[in-house]
C-alpha cells in the first residue's frame, strides 16, 4: 500500500466485486492493513479515467485470477480509521458490485493471501471484514434476482 493512502486529503473511491459461482461467493484475504489476514471481496482504488464496474473487474482478475461479468450494485462501504489523536489515518469509500463467474478458479497474490469459494449464508467462524456477511446478502439478492 502506498505511503499516499496514509492521512489522504480526501476519501479514496475503491471497488469491489462479489463473484457467484454455482451458489458460492469468492472471497480472499487481505494481505496489507487496514484489513491484514480478514476475508474480504477481492477489489481495490479505481484508477483515474476507470469506472467503478471497470475497476471491480480490473481488480478481481489481478488479485484472484478471475472473470466475471457484473449484475448490478450490492452495497457500499466506508473504512474510517483514525490514529492515536483522532486525526483520519485511513478513510475509503468502496463501492460493491455482485457478478457471476466466467472463468478462473482463483489464486493467492501478493494482495490475496488465501482465496476460499464459500457458500454467503454458512461462513462460520471466517475472520471477514466488517459488514461482509451483509454485503454478501445484498449480493446474492442482486444476483438471485436476475435469474
């Protein structure tokens, strides 16, 4: 992670995509803070002149391995954190798009140490960011409902 996201001026716009596959969601844990080793949507920054649905998919191939196409937008989220004396140290707003599998089976990276395919309403006891399990309602609803 670069030394820019630390103490950013401004919220930084991110990406996330939840990739179904015959009723399970890809998942991958983070390798970097603000969310090290926590299960999460692959995903990651929007780059200058990308959209967000480009950006999903751009950041799912390149940490997991993976294709998809988009269905709709799930939900959003928004990780704030602040330092020692209260001053914003991280602060992204991700935006989280719910797709379905075209091809790849998934592989770790250097930002995804773990990738799992998991059925969204039994992850048990799966360290996961906050709010993922309502993310991944929300996507599978989006999902379901285009069939």
């Amino acid at each position: 992670m670069s030394d820019d996201r630390l103490y950013p001026p401004r919220p930084i716009l991110a990406a996330s995509l939840a990739v179904f596959r015959d009723g399970k969601v890809l998942i991958a844990s983070r390798t970097a803070p603000p969310a090290q080793a926590l299960f999460s949507l692959p995903g990651g920054v929007v780059e200058i002149g990308e959209t967000l649905q480009e950006a999903a998919l751009r950041e799912v191939m390149e940490e997991v391995g993976v294709a998809a196409e988009i269905v709709g937008f799930a939900d959003h989220a928004e990780v704030i954190q602040r330092d020692s004396d209260g001053r914003i140290k991280r602060h992204f707003v991700i935006t989280c798009f719910a797709g379905r599998w075209i091809s790849g089976e998934g592989h770790t990276s250097a930002e995804a140490g773990a990738v799992l395919w998991v059925d969204p309403d039994a992850m048990g006891s799966i360290p996961t960011t906050k709010g993922l399990p309502t993310t991944l309602r929300k996507a599978k609803a989006v999902v379901e409902g285009e069939k």
